[in-house]
C-alpha cells in the first residue's frame, strides 16, 4: 500500500487558532510521536500482521522500501482533518490507487484498530478517551471517503491495467523512455501521473508522471531514472525489454493546464521532471492556443539534459513557447533562482517538477517574488522522495 498527495496546488498552512477540537488533538498526538516514528511504524505493522495476518499478502514480500507508506498516509490525511477540500482529493485518490492492491472495506477496521493501538502505546503519556476517541472519529471519517471513491471507481474503471513494453530508449547509462501499449483505453490528463509495478518485484509500485498528452495511438511514456537501491526504477531501465508485461495503475494528480484561462504557463522541470512539463506543452499545443509557456529546465551537466533536443524542436514549432536550458555546472544561479533573472511573472501560472529540493526551492522563489499560492502547482514534495525507487 502507498500514500501520495496528488499534484496539488501550494497551499498555506492553516491558521493554528482555527483548528477543531479534534485536530488540536490529533496534532498533539503528531507532536508526542514524531520523534519516534520509525518504531510507531514498526509496531504498526507488527500488530497488523499478528492480528490479522490475512491482510500480510496486500503488501510486498520486502517491507523495507515502503513500509511507512500506509502509516504516513493515514497520519498526513489525519493531521489535515479540517482541510476538507484538501482531504477529501487526497483521499479520494488514495481509495482510487489501494483497489490494485486487492484491498477491500473489510479491510479498513483492521488498519484502524491497529493504528490506534500503536499511537496508543507511543503516545501513552498523554493518551486519553478523549484523545481516542477524536483518533476514531477521524478514522471512520478517512476511511469511509476512501471506500466511497473505490466503490464508485469499480462501476467506471479496472483496479488496474496491464500493459506492454513498445519500445526502450535508453538515453543516458542511468535515463530511459518507456513507451507502453495499455491493454485497454486509459484515461489522463497531460501532467498526471500514474504507478507502476513490474513483473521482477510484485506489490512494489512506484509513481512516475506522463511523458505526453495523451496520444491518438493510445500509448503512454514514461521517463525513469535509475537510482541507488531503487528496484522499480533500475528494473524498468536495465532489464525492461520490449514484450515485457507491466502494470499501471490509475492515473492521479493534478498538476494539469487550466483551459478556461488564458494565463502564461511557467514550467521549471529538473531532471527527468521535464517529462510532465513536456506533457503541458504538448496540451497547450494540441488546444490551438497561443498562450505564452516559458520552461526551464535544469540539469548538473550538459549530459542530463538527455530530452532537450525534443524541448527544442517543440520551440521551433511553437513560437508561443521558450526553452531555456540552465546547468548548473556552468551557471552561477541554480534553477530557481534562475527564474529571477526573467520575468516579470504576474500574469503566469507556475508548474514545478523535479527533485524534491528544487521543488522546495522553486516554490519559495516564487513565493518570495510574489506569485500567489494558488498559481503554483507541484507534485507533493514529501512523497516525492519515497516515490524516486
């Protein structure tokens, strides 16, 4: 099981002085355990699989590279129990994205009543009816909008698609484009994301974003990077071959163009992040605006700009778009910062994707040069760097 905030807009945090009863409690709880995380997670799931051991085939043979997943979920979903709006996305898609794990409504009260069992005995020294009882409350809350949207997902789409490999271009020792061929329609949006699992390590799924729009002939392209111990990511560029069977999940996120504004587009992509903000481009493009998009995209070296001959040809189609190529070996200003340097950027919306640090990074340059939350888009920086396996 995996948790994910979807691409989502930045949004400020919420004022402190405006939290319910039951979030002041559940924060107070977050606060007491923090600092002992990794043993709340391991007792976790130790209570999950001893009590219910039924439920230990919903997850990989090899707990190690996502095994706070699931906790981490239900604890950011619990510690924004006021943000409905917020809540309910991010849950909804979470229910969506747990069916290709087989799970199923029965499930929840197991994962609930061991949850709270673990919070209990790391929290012991201020847990209290009360404090359980708020814990409950959020739970059923959180679990039901799950179970909801995977209901309503059953009647509409598969838990999952099977797909095959077309074609593997390894661009660089460490980079390489996947194209794929889904066994049946798949719906997304330029700029989503989906998960993938291969058929080396079953039960581990990995998140990697579009590479296109989607296209006439239906297949979908991913760009993976290979990474130290990242088993999904080093089997899909160094042992997937065409003919291989994968499957994908549903597509997520939302970090997409908003077709009914006629805003410029500013895209900062790093590293295989230029993928999406590929996908953007091509949907401007395929709408027959002429909206301005400005893209930067940053690389350590001239070697890892491994998909900056297609930003160009894009450019030498488009006269709306501008590439611009910053490496950081022959720059004084790492990406973010670059941005400063061009401009102004009041009448752009902001698309950010890549690394988690240039996310960081980026979302306060643009912030500190006065573009509004609600005109920045990224995918969720937290999760992003459980996702890069």
């Amino acid at each position: 099981m995996e948790g994910r905030v979807p691409g989502q807009r930045s949004t400020p945090q919420q004022d402190a002085s405006d939290a319910s009863p039951d979030a002041v409690l559940i924060r107070r709880t977050m606060a007491e355990v923090g600092p002992v995380a990794d043993k709340v997670t391991s007792y976790f799931y130790a209570l999950l699989f001893v009590r219910h051991p039924d439920l230990r085939s919903l997850f990989p043979a090899a707990m190690d590279t996502q095994r706070d997943r699931l906790l981490k979920a239900l604890l950011t979903a619990a510690e924004h129990i006021d943000n409905t709006e917020v809540l309910v996305d991010y849950l909804q898609n979470l229910g969506r994205g747990h069916r290709k794990y087989g799970t199923r409504p029965e499930h929840y009260p197991a994962v609930g009543e061991c949850l709270i069992g673990a919070l209990s005995k790391y929290a012991a020294g201020i847990w209290n009816p009360e404090l359980e009882a708020a814990w409950v409350r959020a739970y059923t809350t959180i679990s039901q909008v799950m179970i909801d949207a995977a209901a309503a997902d059953e009647l509409r789409a598969p838990a999952w698609w099977y797909a095959e490999v077309v074609s593997h271009d390894q661009r660089t020792q460490d980079v390489a484009v996947v194209t794929v061929r889904p066994d049946q329609p798949y719906p997304f949006l330029a700029g989503q994301y989906t998960s993938v699992e291969t058929p080396w390590w079953p039960r581990i799924w990995r998140h990697y974003s579009f590479a296109s729009a989607p296209r006439p002939d239906g297949l979908l392209s991913f760009h993976v990077k290979a990474v130290p111990a990242g088993w999904v990511s080093n089997a899909l560029v160094h042992r997937a071959r065409p003919g291989d069977i994968i499957r994908l999940g549903p597509p997520a996120g939302s970090m997409t163009v908003d077709h009914t504004t006629d805003s410029g587009l500013l895209c900062l992509g790093g590293g295989t992040g230029i993928a999406p903000i590929k996908a953007l481009v091509e949907d401007v493009a395929e709408h027959g605006e002429r909206r301005t998009v400005e893209v930067f995209y940053g690389a350590r070296t001239d070697h890892d700009l491994y998909d900056i001959d297609t930003m160009l040809r894009l450019q030498q189609s488009h006269p709306w778009l501008s590439v611009r190529a910053i490496i950081d070996q022959q720059a004084h200003l790492q990406l973010p910062d670059a941005i400063r340097e061009y401009g102004p950027w009041n009448e752009y919306d902001a698309y950010l994707s890549g690394p988690p640090g240039m996310i960081r990074s980026g979302v306060d340059t643009l912030r500190d040069i006065g573009m509004p939350w609600e005109r920045i888009r990224h995918d969720s920086v937290e999760e992003l760097v459980g996702a890069a396996q």
